[in-house]
C-alpha cells in the first residue's frame, strides 16, 4: 500500500458537517421514519399526511420516495 495515502479510506466524511451541526442550526432533533410495504399500500400517502403534521408544528421534513429515487 502507498504510504501516502491517508489511513482513513473515506476521508470526505472528515470534512462533511456532522448530525450535531445541523440539529443546532435546525433547533430540531432528527429522526428518520422509515416506511415499507406492498406497492400501493399507501406509504406515499401517510409520508405526505406526516410532513404536513410535521410543517404545521414548525418541523422540516424530507421525504425520500423509492419511485422518484430510482427513476
């Protein structure tokens, strides 16, 4: 092995703003809610009733869909 190479083999995260950064600059904690289930079962539907919940109590939420991550 090069002995120049750094002994972490994922230096990026070094540099990358950490949970604790960005829960202070949110004032929030975060969480992640994962939902699963047959297609059509209505994960989309309860992940956008959740976000609205959570915008109507000052929270910012990101929703991950499968569908558009894939296309």
């Amino acid at each position: 092995m090069n002995n120049t190479q750094p002994n972490n083999i994922y230096p990026i995260f070094d540099r990358m703003l950490g949970r604790e950064d960005k829960e202070a600059l949110l004032k929030q904690r975060s969480v992640m809610v994962w939902f699963t289930g047959l297609s059509g079962s209505g994960k989309s539907t309860i992940a956008i009733a959740l976000e609205r919940e959570l915008h109507k109590r000052g929270l910012l939420c990101r929703i991950l869909d499968g569908d558009n991550i894939r296309s």
